[in-house]
C-alpha cells in the first residue's frame, strides 16, 4: 500500500517537472526533462515492486517446474526407525523352522528337528525343554537378575529374552574372550515381530534330550549332549 502511494507521488512530481520543461528555457527544459525520466523510472520501479508483493512468493524456479512436470516429488524426509519388534517377520504363519534358516541360527547352535541347523558349535545346543530351567535356577542367571540384566522367570521368558537381548545373560563359557558379551547377533529385536519370536520360543521349549538323541546330535564341546543328558 505504502508502495503504491510513493509511486504515484513521483508520478505526479513527474508530471510537474514536464509542464515546467514544456514552458522554461532549453537549459532548464533539459535538466527538467532529464528528472522526468529519472522520476518515472523510480516510480515504475516501486509500482512493480509493490505488484510482487501483493502477488506473494514468487513461482518455483525452472528445476523445480521440471520436477512437478514430470511427476517427480521433492525427496521425503529420512524414515523414522523401526520400533524394536517389527521387521520382515511380520506375515503369520512363518514356521519356526524358517524363522530359523533366514536368521542363520544353524551357523551356531545345534536344533532338532531342522535338518539345517546340525553342526553349530559356537553356542549352546538348543533343548530348551531341558536347558532354559538350568539356566534359571543357576547361580549365574541369579547375578545377572540382581543386576537387573536378566528378568525372565519361565522357561518361554527365558528364550525369548535370550534372543531379543542375548546380552542380559551369557551361558558361562560361551561368552566372547575379549569381553562378558554373548558372540550372538543383537539385531533380533529389530527384525522379529513379538508374534514371530513367542511362536520360536513356542518351538524350542518342546525340544528335549530325547529329540537331540533322536537327530544323532552331539552338542557343542562345551556343552556336550552327554552333560546335559546324562542318562540318554
């Protein structure tokens, strides 16, 4: 608004100094005619001005006009993470045999029942019918509660635990050389929906000596089958 009634006194004042050049001498009509020009051009100048100011913000510049033509939209912000417990075993129905193979829990551990998971020796045979109770009531699970580490009070608490924190508690000489930490992957809590990992637990809590004896499987050297089944 303000713009608009500076431009339109430069264009009266403009206006003067012309009927002045018309009627003074050549001198005088020059100079006056040399104003003129000066005047007009500011006043256009602040007119313009004060159109693009009503009018807002200018247009996209020409990179973002070929960005809306042709289809393309501005790059979205950086997705939140995921909440621990949701990942790509989220569809129902996924067996604990799969669960298994996609997780390369074979590489590790010895399973019954899973063709592919019969020579693993860097972790624990997983009977957790016959193990998850040792663990329990074993000295060191009670440190590792005390600690406020360790919180599971059932078997099936127990391996769920086990796979989404393997850290809260490490089987006695399992446990990395350098450090007190589980050599298991971390990531679990990431990657598994809660479904995913009870239906796991589910499955290796029915496991026993009498299905690792049956699998012909031996166990790790440091936890033997023979140690954990005596009698088998």
């Amino acid at each position: 608004m303000y713009l608009e009634l500076i431009a339109a006194t430069f264009f009266a004042v403009a206006a003067v100094l012309l009927v002045l050049a018309v009627r003074g001498d050549e001198y005088r009509g020059l100079m006056s005619a040399a104003g003129v020009a000066a005047l007009v051009a500011s006043g256009y100048a602040l007119y313009t001005a004060s159109l693009t100011d009503a009018v807002g913000p200018q247009a996209p510049d020409r990179g973002q006009q070929l960005i809306t033509i042709h289809g393309a939209a501005p790059p979205a912000s950086p997705p939140a993470p995921e909440p621990p417990g949701v990942g790509p075993f989220a569809v129902e129905g996924e067996t604990p045999r799969n669960m298994v193979i996609k997780m390369g829990c074979g590489v590790c551990h010895q399973i019954p029942g899973i063709q592919e998971a019969r020579s693993g020796n860097v972790g624990p045979l997983l009977i957790g019918g016959v193990t998850a109770e040792k663990r329990l009531a074993s000295e060191a699970y009670q440190v590792a509660r005390q600690a406020n580490r360790a919180r599971a009070t059932t078997p099936r608490e127990y391996l769920i635990e086990s796979i989404l924190a393997p850290h809260a508690f490490v089987v006695p000489g399992f446990e990395l050389t350098t450090r007190n930490e589980s050599p298991m992957p971390d990531h679990y809590s990431r990657v598994f929906t809660m479904g995913a990992v009870e239906r796991l637990a589910d499955f290796l809590v029915t496991l026993d000596c009498r299905a690792a004896t049956r699998d012909g499987l031996n166990g790790p050297p440091l936890e033997p089958v023979k140690a954990l089944c005596p009698g088998s």
